[in-house]
C-alpha cells in the first residue's frame, strides 16, 4: 500500500511542478519531465582549502530516465524564459552525480552545473568569489 502512495505521490509531483526539458547522451535527445531543485556541497580539498559547490537539481521519475542511470557528462537542456540553458550531470570529487529521491526508488535526483554560461566561480572560506 505505501508503493502505490508512493507512485502516486511521485505522479502528482511530476503533473504539479514537472517542467519539460531535453536529456541528451551522446548524439541522443530525448524530452522528459523534471521537477527542479537544487543542492549544495561542501568539502574540504587535498591543501585543506573549502570548495562549495551548487548543483541544479533535476529530480525524474526512474521510469522516464531514457539511458538507465544518469551518468557524468549527459547533458539536460532547460528552457528558461525563452532561452535554451545547458547542464552537465556532475558532482564534486566522490559524491555521485545522482542518487534516489525517495525510499521506493521511483525518483532520481540528478546533480548538473551550468556548462554553456563559460565562467566556473570558486568560492574561498572567506566567501569571495575567484573566477576558475
């Protein structure tokens, strides 16, 4: 009985908040629907220096996903206001770049950074910005 909660939980979520945008592997694209989140990750890095990292979050029913388990470097296109923004599914040194969403395994959340804005921001304990 919590399944189909479940299952039916995750369709209203996807019907209520679920934006279309392009999953693309390779020369492959296919259109699915996500709900957007985000996430954020601190750790510290081998000369002790902390790096934060801000992920844009998309979160798609497993039975959408159209290559089996996101990998790192599929690309997810998302129209906003207009204008086609690109995302890489990546993550920082050892967090992987998606993990389930809920305890039934119908949900992945999916890890990206913006790949076509050209600048990467780095931000230092102090919180200024370094331009990488």
């Amino acid at each position: 009985m919590l399944a189909s909660g479940a299952s039916w939980l995750a369709g209203q979520l996807k019907t209520a908040a679920g934006s279309t945008v392009v999953y693309v592997r390779g020369n492959h694209a296919v259109e699915v629907t996500a709900t957007i989140g985000s996430s954020a990750f601190e750790a510290a890095n081998q000369s002790g220096v902390v790096e934060r990292w801000e992920s844009r979050d998309f979160l798609i029913a497993t039975s959408d996903l159209p290559f089996g388990d996101p990998v790192q470097g599929d690309k997810i296109v998302e129209q906003i206001n207009g204008v086609s923004v690109t995302y890489a599914v990546s993550t920082p040194r050892g967090v992987p770049p998606w993990h389930y969403a809920d305890g039934f395994r119908l949900i992945v959340r999916v890890h990206t950074t913006q790949s076509d804005s050209g600048v990467t921001y780095i931000a230092t304990e102090g919180g200024d910005l370094l331009i990488a």
